[in-house]
C-alpha cells in the first residue's frame, strides 16, 4: 500500500469496487469524496511503482503519482527521482514536466527563488526538445514569478510568449492559468477592461473543462478587478462564493477571499462589517497562516481603530501588523535578489546585440581580408605539401621501425616465457617428482637387502601406491600444462555424459592415494550433455575433486552438482574441508602456482588449479571459487552444455 504519511488525514480504501465509489458518492462530503478519489489514485500508482521493472516504466508512474501527491511533504523525495530518472533516460520531456511541477511545488510553499531557477531550467529543456507545452507552462510559469516579484512589464512578456504556444497546440487547461495569470498583470497595469476580458475568459474555458476550484480562483481575481473599478456589488458575489468555497476546501482561499471583503466593505463604509470580517480571518489565519493576506487586513484594522479613536486596539493590530511583516521579511530579500537578476538579463542581451553590430559592421573587412589570405594560402599550401610528404615518408620508415621492435620484443617476451615454464618444469621434476621417487627408492633398496620383515613390507604398500598415484596425477598435469604453454594443445569438442565422467573419476579417486574415507556423492542428473574436450574436461574434474580430498578428513561431504545457466552448464564441486583463507582466495587461479599442505601435511604443486583454470578457459567456459576459511569450499566452472 502507498505510505499513509501521503494522505495523513485521509481514511485508507481497502477495495476500488463501484459499490465502493457509490457508497463514497452519496455518504461522503464533497471535499472528502475527491480526497478519497486522489488518495485512492495515488494508492494505486505508488503500487504500479513498486511492480515497475523498467526505468521507462517506473519514470511513467512516478510522473503521474507525483501529480497527484504534490500537496503533500512526501512529494519532495519522489519529484528528485523522477527528474534523475529522466536525465538518466534522456527523456526531456518529462525532465522539463517534473521540475515544472517541483517549481509549483517550492512555488506554493513561498520558495520563489528557487521556483524561478527551476522553471527556467525547464524552459531550457522545452527548447532544445521542442515541446512546445512544457515551453508553454515554463513560461507561463516565469511570467507568474516575475508577477509576484512586480516586474509587470516583463510578466507580461513571459505570459504573451506562452499563450502563442497554448492556442498553437489548442491547450485549454494551459490558456486557463495564461489568460487568468495575464489578467492580473493587466489589472496592475491600469488596463483593467482588457484584464476582464482576459479574465472572462479563463473563466469561460475552466467551466467548460469543469475546474470548480480553478473558476473560484479565477472569479476572485474578477472580482479584485471590479473592485478597483469600483464595483463593489459585483465584486462582493465572487468573493463570498469563494470564501465558502475555501472554508469547505482550501483554507488558504478563504482568508484570501476574507481579505478582499474586509477591503471592499471598507472602501464602501461598512466598518461593522469589514471588522466581523476581520476577526473571522484573524481566527482562520491561527488555523492556516497566510501572512501576506493578513498584513493587508491588520493594516486596515491599523487604521479603521486608528480613525475610530480606539488607539488600544490599533496598537493590537499594529503588533499583529508588525509580526507578519517579519515573517516575510525574508522574502522581500529574495525579491530584490530577483530584481538584480533581472538587470543583468538585460544588460547581457544588450551586450548580445552590441556585440551582433559590431559582428556584421565587421562582415566586410572580413570579405576583403579573405581575398588577401587565399592567395597566401596557396603560397603556403605547396610548401606544406612538399612537406607533408617528406613527413609521410619519414613516418612510414618510423613505422616500419616500430613494427619491427614491437616483433623482436614479443620474440624476447616468448623466450622469456618458454624459459620460465622450462625452470619451472625442471623444478617440478627436480622436487615434487624426485622426492616420492627417492623414497621408493629407498624402499626397494631395503627391500633389496632384506632388512624388511614380511609385516613391515605390509605396512609400506599403501605408502608405495599414495606415492605411485600422487607421481602419475603430477605427471599428466605436468605434460598437459606443458603443452598447453607451448600451445600444443588442440580441441577436441563433442558431446558427452557430465553424469557418466563424473562418476568414473569418482570410482577411480575411491582407490587413489587421496582417499582417506571420504563421502563421495555425484549429484548430477542422467542425461546431463554437455559439449566441450571431454578429456580436457575429465582432467578439470580430476584436479578439482583431488583438491577436495587433499583438503578433507574422514566422513567430509565432497558433491558434485549441475544446473543449467542459458548456454552453459554451471558445475559445483562442494567439500566440508578447511576451507580457504581470505586472503589466499585471489591467489588461487593468479599465474602462479599456489599450494598449502592438505589435511595429512600432503605437499602439492599447485599445478592442478593452474591447469584447470586454463583448460575450463579454452573451452569457452569460466571458473571460481567460493569459500570461507573452517567452513569448506566451493569451485564453480561453466562449460557449454549441448
């Protein structure tokens, strides 16, 4: 469920039947009606934004969840990832929409600075993606910031702009706000029967689209218009609709439409009135603070008390006058900041066209100057040319040069590889081979001279087979490591049982040196095909699962698993053995060989890792390894399966 801090005061829907919106229809009140219709829509968009599983999907969601929750706090976080999504997705479309709506959202919290950055930054976007609605409200928008700012001529300007983009694409909802915003601009500029026209309008089209709230709005600022007009009758019909309609809904319009009747019944006499409107605000404003409204309703107050010889309760509200003008002082800062920014709009553009007269007085001499070069650069471009070919020669013969000592050292770097695989072969021979080798030999030599009872001979043929195991499994991956450095080795692919090699090494690693009574179990289901050098893959299998009893004691598990992963299969062999510390983990396929003694103190090479890597690798595949250090091991390779 969408978070209940959206729609705090809100009562959650648990169904979205029809029997559910009837019941609303007819039990609920108006207000409540439509916050249950939003909060149920938000409900449901917040879940289709959870489920989204594409970035496009979930930046579609969030454009429309954020339309529908930008009243509340929780508003915030969501409009930042929408805009960050859609800067990710290169969408600026809906880059341009949202950070217009996150300027509404800092706009009606009275953070207008940071409201006009973001809708010119939303124009910006509208412009170079040519969307010519979102151009549309950021400039409407602009138009409306300048508005609050005083800066009639230049609000104007911007609300002209954006009506010629509303009427091309035939925006209605957008010419209510246009016509409405130009209407006030009008009204300050003393053009007050263009401003009613522009107003009537508005109101005309937001009936027509059935925007109640929206013609409140737009009645109000008729009925300001008529007031200043000095009809006050007409006037006083809109600003009572609207103050009933924001005691119901909005809170905020009623103490504006408050100040408006305070102010209409004081420039017609009615001072009793004007007064019981007074209080009436004063009473709503604790409620919900709306601090430029109500400096306008204690000024009066300041001076109805004041003209009626009551100076004690002017005082009163000269106090309550001067405690709202500092809740808004700050504001005023930001205003004169805005000015600023707009001088130096204007002293840029002028610089532009400065600059653009000079550009084309300059166009001349230009043409003039240009004939001159040409002949210059003809001049210059034979000699360049004579150059430029003694350059290309000489630096084909560098390249030649180049090519050549890249070639002698890959030779030099090849040798110095041979040379070490050829140490490190004779190493192996020298140590790992020699030493069980001269322990057989040492045997046979007692054996020889019959210091060897039968019982003692007994005791010695297990030593003799570990030993004889140990030198063969060395040997083969001695010889096919070495191929494999000296590139002798050739793929042989074709289909095999994973299953059947499987158990085969198994059967023959019960009876090898390594086994100490182990559990050895094959996992792997019948029928499991894969497609790789079946010889080289055994010897994978070999090396991993002789690891695996090196490492393990008596009665330790050693599995081996597949399972299928697209193309490949994914082999697992497991043990419950000592596992690997952590940081000889990244040693263990480095590209040196790396060993530890096993659990009997049995010495390795580390040559059978090494080689598996490789052969797993020239088999398309991939190999790693998982462990944690007491707690067993797991070696993981992939191979194509058929």
């Amino acid at each position: 469920m969408i978070p209940s801090y959206f729609f705090p005061k809100w009562k959650l829907l648990k169904t979205a039947t029809i029997t559910t919106v009837v019941v609303l229809i007819f039990c609920l009140p108006a207000k409540a009606f439509q916050e249950e219709l939003h909060r149920h829509k938000a409900d449901s968009l917040y879940i289709q934004y959870q489920k989204a599983n594409t970035e496009e999907s979930k930046l579609n969601v969030l454009s429309l969840l954020v339309q529908e929750i930008h009243y509340s706090d929780s508003a915030l976080k969501y409009y930042h990832e929408a805009i960050e999504l859609s800067r990710i997705l290169g969408n600026k479309e809906l880059e341009a929409q949202n950070i217009n709506r996150l300027g509404v959202y800092y706009r009606n919290m009275n953070l207008q600075e940071e409201a006009l950055k973001l809708y010119e930054e939303a124009l910006q976007l509208s412009l170079e993606s040519k969307e010519n609605i979102q151009i549309g409200h950021s400039l409407n928008n602009i138009g409306q910031m300048y508005y609050y700012r005083e800066y009639f001529d230049e609000a104007l300007d911007y609300y002209e702009q954006a009506e010629k983009y509303f009427l091309e694409i035939d925006d209605k909802s957008g010419l209510g706000y246009n016509y409405t915003g130009i209407s006030l601009v009008l009204g300050e500029l003393g053009r007050y029967q263009e401003a009613l026209e522009k107003i009537d309008m508005a109101i005309k089209i937001r009936e027509e689209l059935g925007q109640t709230r929206q013609v409140m709005v737009s009645k109000f600022n008729k009925a300001d218009l008529l007031i200043a007009l000095g009809n006050y009758r007409e006037a006083e019909k809109d600003i009572l609709k609207l103050y009933e309609y924001g005691l119901v809904n909005d809170k905020v319009r009623a103490v504006n439409a408050l100040e408006k009747l305070v102010e209409l019944k004081v420039k017609s006499g009615e001072i009793t009135q004007a007064i019981q409107y007074a209080e009436k605000a004063h009473l709503l404003h604790q409620e919900k603070p709306v601090s430029e409204s109500m400096i306008a309703v204690y000024q009066m107050m300041n001076q109805v008390y004041f003209n009626l010889g009551n100076f004690e309760k002017s005082k009163v509200y000269q106090e309550l006058l001067q405690k709202e003008r500092n809740v808004i002082k700050e504001e005023k800062t930001k205003i004169y900041l805005a000015g600023l920014t707009i001088q130096k709009q204007k002293e840029e553009i002028e610089f532009l066209n400065r600059e653009k007269a000079l550009v084309a007085q300059n166009e001349k001499f230009k043409l003039y100057l240009t004939y001159g070069l040409i002949f210059l650069v003809l001049v210059i471009s034979v000699a360049f040319f004579i150059a430029y070919w003694a350059f290309k020669r000489e630096k084909h013969n560098h390249k030649q040069l180049s090519v050549q000592k890249l070639q002698i050292e890959n030779q030099a770097s090849d040798l110095d590889k041979l040379n070490k695989v050829k140490d490190k072969i004779f190493s192996i021979l020298a140590h790992d081979l020699k030493s069980p080798l001269n322990s057989l030999t040492g045997l046979i030599k007692l054996i020889k001279d019959d210091n060897l009872t039968k019982e003692e001979f007994s005791e010695y043929i297990p030593i003799i087979s570990q030993n004889l195991g140990y030198n063969k499994i060395l040997l083969e991956n001695l010889l096919i490591w070495s191929r494999s450095q000296l590139k002798g080795l050739e793929l042989n692919e074709k289909v095999f049982d994973l299953r059947e090699l499987i158990q085969c090494n198994i059967d023959m690693l019960y009876h090898s040196g390594y086994y100490k009574g182990q559990l050895l179990i094959n996992e792997i289901q019948g029928d499991t095909m894969a497609y790789a050098d079946k010889a080289m893959i055994e010897m994978v299998i070999r090396n991993l699962l002789t690891n695996s009893l090196k490492f393990t004691k008596e009665n330790h598990r050693i599995s081996v698993s597949a399972s299928n992963k697209g193309d490949k299969l994914l082999i697992k062999v497991s043990d419950q053995g000592v596992g690997i510390k952590k940081e000889n983990l990244d040693k263990i396929f480095a590209n040196e060989f790396f060993t530890t003694p096993g659990t009997h103190l049995e010495t390795g090479t580390g040559i059978g890792l090494f080689l598996a890597k490789e052969l797993v690798e020239f088999n398309k595949g991939s190999i790693w390894v998982e462990s944690e250090f007491g707690l067993g091991t797991d070696f993981y390779f992939e191979i194509p399966k058929a």
